[in-house]
C-alpha cells in the first residue's frame, strides 16, 4: 500500500510486546490480590508479584529508552497532521512518565510502609532506603492507585489510537511495531 514498511528496530519492538505483557501482569496481580485473605500466603504471593514485574517494567524501560533514543522512530506513511501529531507524542510522553513514575511510587510505598522487599525465590530483603513513615505511605498509596487507575485509560487510548491508525487512517503506525 505504502511501500515497504520501515519499522521499529527488532529491539524495541520485542521490548514493547514484552512490557505489553508485564504490565497486563501488573494490574492482573493487583486487581486479583482480592481473591485472597488479608495476611494470607497467597495475598502476600500476588502483591509480591505485582512488585517485582512493576521492577521488571522499570528496568525495561530505561533500556527501551536508551534504544529510543540511539535508533528513534520511523516515519508515519502518511505523515500525521499537527492536530493528530501533538496528541500523539503527548500520549507517549504520558505513558513513559507513568512507566517510570509508578515503580518507583510502589518501591517508595512499600519502603514507607515497612514493608520487607524480598528477592524473588530467596529470603534476600533489599533493604529500605526510607524509614518507615505511615502517614506517607498511605499517600503515596493512594497516589500510585490513582495513577493506575488512570492509566487504564490511557492505555486504553494507545490501544484504540493504534486500531484507528491500521483500520480507518490505514497508516504504517502499527505495522511499524509489529
């Protein structure tokens, strides 16, 4: 239709797909943390879950970043509109800024919160690089919940801006990706 395609490096896009995931596992671990009784087990499993994939998504972005930055982005064939550009590259900008800002909310929440961070697998604690502090810790838990709870829809958006580009504008937005 347009040519050939230029796409995102192999990279970037595996990193995508990959944090794609993750972040699905995030909020399944969290939203499903209710089957469970407080102080059980199995609760205790799942928030420990959702702690270290939210690391996991941390990690990744900051080397999905660093790709970013050395290979950018190709074009859009057809190039956007300013009117479709802007929204765009604000909604990227968002989800960045929510892929950075909420693992670390979580990990200064839990650390306010007295919580013990154990290395997956092992009875390693990380150790607690702020004291323990209950006022601001439900803040801050209250803070990254909001946060979340917002970013359902913007993720939502990406989700519905990426079939609006491939099925009504059909451009390469997708396919770049895939």
């Amino acid at each position: 239709m347009f040519g050939k395609v230029r796409r995102y490096t192999p990279g970037l896009r595996r990193l995508h797909w990959l944090m794609a995931v993750l972040i699905l596992l995030v909020y399944v671990a969290i939203e499903q943390r209710g089957l469970f009784q407080r102080g059980s087990p199995e609760r205790a499993a799942m928030m420990q879950t959702h702690f270290w994939l939210g690391l996991s998504v941390f990690v990744l972005v900051a080397w999905r970043l660093a790709l970013r930055v050395r290979h950018g982005a190709p074009p859009i064939h057809p190039a956007l509109p300013l009117w479709q550009a802007l929204p765009a590259g604000l909604l990227h900008l968002l989800l960045y800024a929510f892929l950075i800002a909420m693992p670390v909310l979580g990990l200064l929440t839990a650390w306010t919160d007295g919580k013990v961070l154990y290395v997956p697998f092992s009875q390693i604690a990380l150790p607690a690089l702020m004291a323990p502090d209950p006022a601001l810790a439900e803040r801050l838990e209250d803070l990254h919940g909001s946060i979340g709870e917002f970013f359902y829809w913007v993720i939502g958006l990406h989700v519905v801006a990426a079939l609006y580009h491939h099925y009504v504008r059909r451009d390469d937005t997708l396919r770049r990706m895939l």
